[in-house]
C-alpha cells in the first residue's frame, strides 16, 4: 500500500488575523463584549487565587499549631471550591 501526499490549498490563518474577525462583525456584534466580560471575570480569579495564595502563609503564622492546620485544611481548600464553583457560574452565565 502506498501512501499519497495531499496538497493544502490554502495557508492556515495567522494568530494576529483572529482579532480582525471581530472587527469585521463576522463573529457577530457583541463578541468583543462577551470576550471583555470574559477577561475581566478571569482576571477577578486570577485575583482571588492570588489572594488565597498570600493568605495562607499569613494564617498559618498568625493561628497556633492546631488551628493552622484545621484553618489550611478545612477553610482553604472550601475556599477554593467556593471560587471553583462561582468561576464556573459565573462563565456560563456570560456565556448566555
């Protein structure tokens, strides 16, 4: 069996050309909207996470030895349910 080559027709789309479909409308009128809401939302996690991140150190310092461990095991990781959970809310909810 022997394989033949097929030739492409067309180059793919450069990177950079994506942003010209939404200047042009053909992704329709609000996607630069929804993509703004969407950096925005992602960027609100990115923040939270962070903040999680700094937190827990400082806890673990500030509470005595057992309730830094229940404080890191329990509320930390609740914590990060909690933003999972609304990240995802709150991206299907910009997806409608």
């Amino acid at each position: 069996m022997t394989q033949r080559r097929v030739v492409v027709s067309r180059e793919p789309v450069a990177l950079g050309h994506a942003r010209d479909r939404y200047a042009t409308g053909e992704c329709g009128p609000g996607a630069p909207a929804i993509v703004g809401r969407q950096l925005r939302q992602a960027l609100l996690t990115v923040g939270a996470v962070a903040a999680l991140l700094v937190a827990a150190p400082v806890a673990a310092l500030w509470l005595p030895e057992p309730g830094a461990w229940v404080a890191l095991s329990l509320a930390l990781h609740g914590a990060w349910v909690g933003l999972a959970v609304f990240q995802l809310r709150r991206a299907e909810r910009l997806e409608r």
